[in-house]
C-alpha cells in the first residue's frame, strides 16, 4: 500500500501477513478520525495545537536577545526534557555554539562535560516541568558548586541560568521567583516526552540556527495531513491501522531505522514516545492486559552490519521503520585511481548513491523475506520536515493508544521507581 500526503513525507507500507481488512475499511477509519478528533479536543492534550500558535517560540526569541552572545548552552533535564532538544541539534543544528546535554546522572560523564568549560561564556538551560526531578535537582546542585568554585556567586551565576517549567505550580517556579532568573513555559497540558515543539525545544534551537518557525510550519502541515477527510488515503490512520493487524499476528516490535547520521537521535525521541506511551500493565478499563509496542532504535546502513541480521532471519516479531532522505545537503564522488573491482563498482557513483542502494537493497531484501515494514520518504533533511515528522509521530504515539485501548500520556511504572529511589535515600546505602 502506498500513501502520498499533502506534505513531504510519503509513507509505503508493505506486509506478506494477511491484514485484517475491516481494519481499512473506510467506516472503520472515519471512526478512528473522529476518536483521533477527540482526542486532540481534550483540554489536557495540547501537543497538537502547538504549530496552531507562535506564543512560545516569540517568548524565546525575547530571551534568546539577552543570552544569545553565549558560547557554550548546557542544557540540564532528563527523558523528555532532554530527547527532543538533542534530536533537534544533531538533526538541524548549524552553529558554533557548544552544546553539552546533562541527561544522566553519571559523575563520570558530567566531569567530562564540565571540563574546559568557561562560565563565563556559558549559560544553563534547566527544564523540568514539575521542577522536582531528582536528576535535574542533583545536576542544579553539583553546577552551583562548580560555578562557586569558580568563584562566581550567587548573583553572578543566577543570571546565567534559564528555567523551563510549568507556568501554574512548579518548584522552579518558585525558585526562580526567589532567585529573580529568567522562566519559560511547559505549558500545563503538554507532558515531557510530547513538549519538543515547546520552550523545552524551541529555545536551544535558536542557538543551533534552526529556524523555529520553518520547524512550526511544518509541523502545521502534518496536522493538516492527519486530519484529512480522505480516510482511505490518510497516512496516519492507515500506519496505525497496518501497525494494530501486525499486533494481531504478535508482530510486537517496533524498529526505526533512519537513513541518516544526523536522524540518529531521532530514533531515541521516538523511543521514549512510543515505550513510555504504550507500554501498559492496564488498559482504560482497569483490566490487566501488559500491551505495548516495543521500540528498537537503529540506524542505517550502520545496522545492516550489526542488527540487520536479526531483523532479516530471526523471529517474526518485528516491523521496520525506513525512514529516507531523498536528498542530502552534500555529497562526495567515489571516483578514484585504484584500480580494484570493489572501487571500480562505486567509481561512477556518489556517497549519497550507495547509501539509497543499501536502502533500496534492503527493502528488497525484507519483502523476499516477508518482513513487515514501513517505508518513510522526506525530500531532505530540515526544519520544515522535522516539525512534519515530529507530529505525525506524536499523533501516531496518541492514537495507538486509543487502538490498544490505554492512556499513551501517563507512566505508573516510572513513578513507582521514584518512589522506591528516594525510599533507599532516606534508608541509607
């Protein structure tokens, strides 16, 4: 089945299984529209209408004027606060800025990220919506030290500091009130892992050079494209719908696989989006059901010498996600003097030929093999088609979860491991 949408993503989905085809039917996929409508209505759900307004991005224009001479950002939060943000730079990212992501709590790997650092070149971007993450407090905690050792006081190094939180009750709220430093919004009804087209990611994309408002465009055009009256040639109906009948036939796995270096990131976003989205002991009816899709971060053509293997001949349990760039910004010819049969087979190609033959290969290679996968296309790789692909991914996240059938904006399971961590604080080691 192949699926051209209004935007410049196109979507190819192919499967040797059998599909269930009320699953398509065009009853059945105006029924999930108007659910997928509802959804999105909800008061507590705003991701959708995020590319609907400019409030936030204009919001950290103004604070981008005050910093934007820094050379170093470090960006200090964890899972959501942090996935988008990284995803963006290492995707879109064209300055010089330095950018370091405190997203772990190893004293090792901060150690690193704080060497050679200059504070008074740099300013620290702290985003935490509740503002009581453990792991952002403890960060905040160990970077006042080191700028005290520095010798910068509290005053000095309060102006250096930029908090990302929820704008109604949050204790970086309170902080920064006290504190007198600079706050933008998480709004209220964004969660962490849905919030990449918020400050929490508009902001340090200006000192990457991202157009924010290309990023917002496109992100407009998707929504159009997953509201689109026409069902049957609906892209986000249609993969939700081939994904669900995989689920059927026990095809619980979920590979994305970017073509790209610079999407590589992009594979860990998705991953938190879809694990802690999907991943549920119960359903909206209390009942036990442990249903999820499984996310498989990989990348191409790297994986096909490592993962591939398993992908291609190990158990049907998986489907892939292929995602193209059908041009890249540069290129290299492979001609070259070496007079050798394996040189001699990419002498009339380029770089960017070989890595669309490895795809293409690949592609055939997994429907000789009856492997289920999707085929995704951009044109290229900018900020216009990540704001596309970043919600068609959160969309796909949100009414997946309406076909399993569980809420994709909550996570017991994480809460419970804080509880029982600062349990064993308290407890002692």
């Amino acid at each position: 089945m192949s699926k051209k949408g209004i935007c410049s993503m196109n979507i190819e989905l192919t499967s040797p299984i059998a599909r269930d085809e009320d699953l398509f039917s065009e009853d059945f996929l105006r029924e999930k529209l108007s659910e997928f409508k509802k959804i999105i209505a909800d008061p507590a759900i705003g991701f959708f209408d995020l590319p609907q307004t400019q409030k936030y991005a204009k919001a950290c224009e103004e604070v981008y004027e005050k910093y934007k001479g820094a050379k170093n950002f470090i960006h200090v939060g964890i899972g959501g606060s942090s996935l988008g943000p990284e995803m963006l730079i290492t995707a879109l990212g064209k300055s010089d800025t330095r950018f370091e992501f405190i997203n772990n709590i190893d004293p090792e790997r901060i150690a690193d990220q704080l060497k050679g650092l200059d504070p008074n070149d740099s300013i620290f971007y702290f985003v935490s919506k509740s503002g009581g993450t453990a792991e952002m407090t403890a960060a905040m905690a160990l970077i006042i030290n080191w700028l005290e050792d520095k010798g910068l006081n509290q005053e000095e190094w309060s102006k250096k500091f930029i908090f990302a939180t929820d704008p109604k009750k949050s204790i970086l709220l309170d902080l920064a009130t006290e504190l007198k430093i600079t706050t933008l919004e998480i709004p209220s009804d964004i969660g962490g892992r849905f919030s990449v087209l918020t400050p929490v990611g508009l902001f340090p994309a200006l000192f990457a050079d991202i157009d924010i408002y290309q990023l917002l465009d496109g992100a407009s055009k998707s929504r159009e494209n997953c509201l689109s009256e026409d069902v049957l040639n609906n892209e986000l109906l249609n993969t939700c719908s081939f994904l669900y009948d995989l689920k059927n036939f026990d095809i619980t796995q979920t590979v994305f696989m970017p073509y790209s270096s610079k999407l590589r990131d992009f594979c860990f976003w998705f991953t938190q989006l879809w694990a802690e989205s999907l991943g549920k002991r119960l359903d909206n009816d209390g009942e036990e059901v442990f249903t999820g899709l499984t996310p498989i971060p990989g990348y191409g053509a790297t994986d096909q010498h490592s993962q591939m293997q398993l992908f291609m001949e190990g158990p049907l349990d998986k489907c892939l996600l292929l995602l193209e760039v059908e041009k890249f910004s540069c290129d290299f010819s492979l001609n070259s003097n070496l007079d050798y049969p394996s040189f001699n087979k990419l002498s009339s190609h380029t770089l960017a030929d070989l890595m669309k033959a490895e795809l293409y290969g690949t592609i055939k290679a997994l429907k000789e093999n009856g492997r289920p996968h999707i085929h995704f296309k951009i044109i290229e790789n900018n900020a216009e088609a990540m704001g596309e692909l970043i919600i068609f991914f959160e969309s796909l996240t949100a009414l997946m979860g309406h076909y399993l059938n569980v809420n994709p904006f909550d996570q017991p399971g994480v809460e419970l491991g804080k509880v029982y961590a600062y349990e064993k604080l308290a407890k002692g080691f």
